[in-house]
C-alpha cells in the first residue's frame, strides 16, 4: 500500500508540475485575477462529474465543511496570492525556492499536529528536497551566492500554508469521515469564491480580461491541477501517514524543471543539475525507507 501511495504522490507532483509550466504562457495572455477566477469552473466541470461515478459526495458536518472551506481558501487563494507578490518584488528564484519549502512544513506540522511518529529519515528526506529546490530554481550567477531578501518572505509564507494545508487539513478531514471528493469539491470551490471576490473587486478599476488562447490554457491547468493533482494527492495521503508522502510531493520541483527544459527551451545549469540530485535523493530515501 506504500508503494501504491506513493506512486500516486509522484503523480500529483507531475500534474502540478505540469500545471505550473503551463501557467507561465497562460499568464502572458490573462491577467492573474482572471485566471484565477475561471480556473476553478473548469475544474468543477471535471471533478463534479468525476465525483458522481465514482465515490460521491457526502455532507460530512458543518465543522468538516468549516475545515475544508478554510483550507480551500488557504491553500489555492492566500497561498497563491503571497506567491505572486514575491514574484512581482524579488527575482523568480528567490521566491520559488522559498515557496518550494512547502515538503519541510508538511512533514513538520503533521508531526506537530497531528502526533505522526517521528521518522529521521523523513526530516533528512525533506531536507534533500529542499536544498534540490533551492539549487534547482537558482537562476543567478553560478559564482553569486543565494541572497534573502526582505521582499521574499510572502513566498516562505506561501510555502508554509502549501505545506499545511496538504497535510493536517486533509488528514483530519478524512480521520473524522470526510470522503476526499467531497474535500477536493469544497477546496475547489471555496478557493473559486475567493477568486471570484478578489476578480469582481479589482474588475471596478482594471476590466477582466478572457482571451482565447488564456482561457484554453487555463481549462487545462485547471483539470491538470484542483483535478488530477488533487485526485491523486488526495488518494494516496488516504493510505498513509501524510508525513511519508510530504517528501515525495517535493518531487514537484524536479518535474517542473524537466517540463521547463522540453516545453519551454530553458537551458540547465550546474545547479540545476545538483538540485535534480537532490530531489531524487529524497524521494529515494523516503520510497525506500520511509515505512520501515
């Protein structure tokens, strides 16, 4: 069941890997309230449906509801938002590698909060992912050295809600009845209302804006990401400790480099190549020794 786990951990980090690349030209075309504002419709589209075949939903009480709305809005809303403003004051590497932080703080909340047993292999594991990603987002001189800058900071901050919210939320959620669909339909449309009340307000000074080319992009990222990302996270933290698969979802990093290199011609660089190590290297110690 580990291994099942696992397996579809690493798929979830493909798909917001995916989801992450594919971001980059869609944000070119729309601006950032109107793709967040229309990517959770798409991804009801899908999921709502999916739900229904499959396990269905189910109204698990109001204080898991409470939860999970509030988790919704955390993650894919406040997350996001401190995210993109680091971006828009610091250098793309600093703030990514901040925000891929968020492997370390699901594996120390989870102990924190929920008492899953201390695994040292599972703190070294999350170190190895984040020093891959540090090297892996590093876009500066191979001789300059990684600086902090004060700017930076809402990007650790969204690494730390990231992180969170993928464990402990979701974790007591299903310990006390919750059904993962019925989770991944009320993140996704907690975080769609959010969205659509930041959109509505900035839409009174700055017009939305939909073009044909966005919105085809943002319908993919939207099934790649609240779906398939979710679909398979969400099964496999079902199966065990939420703190094992912390690591793995730190594989993220890796696939996003990949994705970078064959979809958007980026060139590697020594320190890219060393991040990737580094990845593997976690994700290595947590598949092999993670459950022993």
């Amino acid at each position: 069941m580990t291994t099942i786990a696992i397996l579809l951990a690493t798929g979830a980090a493909i798909a917001w890997a995916l989801e992450t690349v594919l971001s980059k030209p869609a944000l070119r075309h729309m601006d950032m309230f109107s793709y967040g504002a229309i990517r959770p419709l798409f991804a009801l589209m899908f999921v709502v449906p999916y739900g229904l075949l499959t396990s269905g939903f189910a109204f698990p009480g109001w204080k898991l509801m409470g939860i999970a709305v509030v988790a919704g809005v955390i993650d894919s809303f406040v997350g996001s938002m401190l995210f993109y403003y680091a971006v828009h004051r610091v250098s793309a590497h600093e703030a990514s590698s901040l925000a891929n932080t968020a492997p370390f703080w699901g594996v120390i909340t989870s102990i924190l909060i929920l008492g899953e047993r201390m695994q040292p292999v599972l703190i070294v594991a999350a170190v190895f992912v984040v020093l891959g990603a540090l090297f892996l987002v590093n876009r500066s001189d191979e001789k300059s050295s990684f600086r902090l800058s004060w700017s930076a900071l809402p990007a650790l901050g969204s690494g730390i809600l990231w992180g969170f919210v993928e464990t402990v939320p979701v974790k007591y959620c299903f310990a006390n009845g919750m059904t993962a669909m019925t989770f991944q339909l009320t993140l996704i449309a907690s975080s769609g209302i959010a969205w659509g009340i930041a959109a509505l307000v900035r839409s009174r000074h700055t017009p939305l804006s939909f073009p044909r080319r966005g919105v085809a992009l943002a319908f993919v990222t939207a099934i790649l990401g609240y779906g398939f990302g979710w679909i398979l996270w969400l099964s496999g933290v079902s199966m065990v400790p939420a703190s094992l698969l912390s690591p793995v979802r730190g594989s993220m990093t890796l696939f996003t480099f990949l994705f970078s290199v064959i979809l958007l011609h980026e060139r590697p660089s020594r320190s890219s190549a060393l991040g990737a190590v580094f990845v593997l290297c976690g994700v290595l110690l947590v598949s092999i020794l993670g459950s022993a």
